[in-house]
C-alpha cells in the first residue's frame, strides 16, 4: 500500500558548504528540484563551471514520499561520495532535494573513509546553510453543484481544511476545483456525495 503524506520538507534556497582536508578541497552545493531532468541541468552546469575540478559528485532524492533517489560517485570509490551525500539529504529527512558536491585534488588520498567524511561534512554544511521549508501534499478534485447546493458544499470544505483554488460558472451550476490535503481527499469524496444534487470529480 502505497504511504499517504501531507507534509514533507524541501530545500528552497541555494546552500554553500566547503570543507578541506589534506588540501583537498570539497565544494557543496544543495539545490530544490522538481524534476530528473533539472538535476541533469545543475550537473551538466557545475560539471562546466568547474571543468577544472577532479571529480563532481552528487545525489538526490525526489517526490513527497521520497520516492526516487540516486547517487553519483563520478569516478571516487565506490560508496565514498554519492552515498554519503544521499545520507545526509536523507538524515534531514529532505526530498525534491539535490547536493552537488566538487572536489578539487589536493595531491594525497584520503582514502575511503576519509573521502566519506569529507562529502558528508560538505554536504552537512551545505544543507545547513540552505533556507528548508516544509510544504503540504494536496490533490485537486472537482465539484459541480446547482447554486442553491453551494453553501453545504462550503461548509464541508471548511470542516476539512479544504479550499477552493477556481470557480467557473453557467446559467444553473458552478463547478469548484478545490484542493485537499492527500490524506483526506477520498474521505472529502465520501462527505460531499451525500449532497445527491451535486457531481463529484477526481479530474475534468
């Protein structure tokens, strides 16, 4: 059974960290995304802006439930750049969230855990320093009722925190998009088809 929410929290601001070890030096940078393609855009520009820069690194997690995630190594050891930022992005408890992190060779090995420690540590900073906000899951569902059936309507909504975001209008009906936490749209459902003169809709 697939897990409803109506909150999660998401990074809404850019977020600088830097962290240095044996003059090795690791830039990090947190982002919000949408989408796998705006995380190819970020990669693909910090890629270029720092085409000097040994390896870029990097890891997400995308959609309310945490849904889609991965993790890059570019070229470190296996498990000792993307995993650690993964973590700390989840240990936050952040989706709809990237970290890119660019580390600038300093000439000596830090080896596996010490690689480890240095993107956890950048990525900590950056996360850190980046304004996060917590937003709510909603869903749109659609009502079309006579007039005179308006008001009941209104006062079930207003019962379960719901809103109406438009309203559209002909000679006898108007039809209401309103929106509803995730958790409570099928029971919202349930509530406004006891209005039998109304029509209740998932989508338009």
């Amino acid at each position: 059974m697939t897990n409803i929410i109506d909150t999660y929290k998401t990074v809404i601001s850019l977020g600088k960290g830097e962290y240095s070890e044996k003059r090795s030096k690791f830039l990090a940078f947190a982002f919000h995304v949408e989408t796998e393609e705006e995380v190819k855009a970020f990669v693909q520009e910090y890629r270029k802006k720092y085409f000097d820069a040994r390896h870029v690194c990097y890891a997400y997690i995308l959609d309310p439930d945490a849904g889609r995630t991965r993790a890059n190594d570019d070229g470190e050891p296996s498990g000792s750049a993307g995993r650690p930022i993964l973590g700390q992005i989840r240990s936050a408890e952040l989706t709809n969230t990237l970290v890119i992190v660019v580390r600038y060779y300093g000439g000596v090995n830090l080896g596996t855990g010490g690689l480890v420690v240095a993107y956890k540590t950048a990525t900590a900073s950056a996360l850190e320093a980046a304004v996060i906000e917590e937003r709510i899951v909603c869903e749109h569902i659609y009502v079309k009722a006579p007039y005179e059936d308006v008001d009941p309507v209104l006062q079930r909504l207003k019962a379960m925190q719901a809103e109406v975001i438009t309203r559209d209008y002909d000679a006898t009906h108007t039809t209401l998009t309103i929106s509803v936490k995730q958790s409570q749209k099928l029971l919202l459902m349930e509530q406004l088809r006891k209005i039998y003169t109304i029509e209740v809709l998932e989508e338009l």
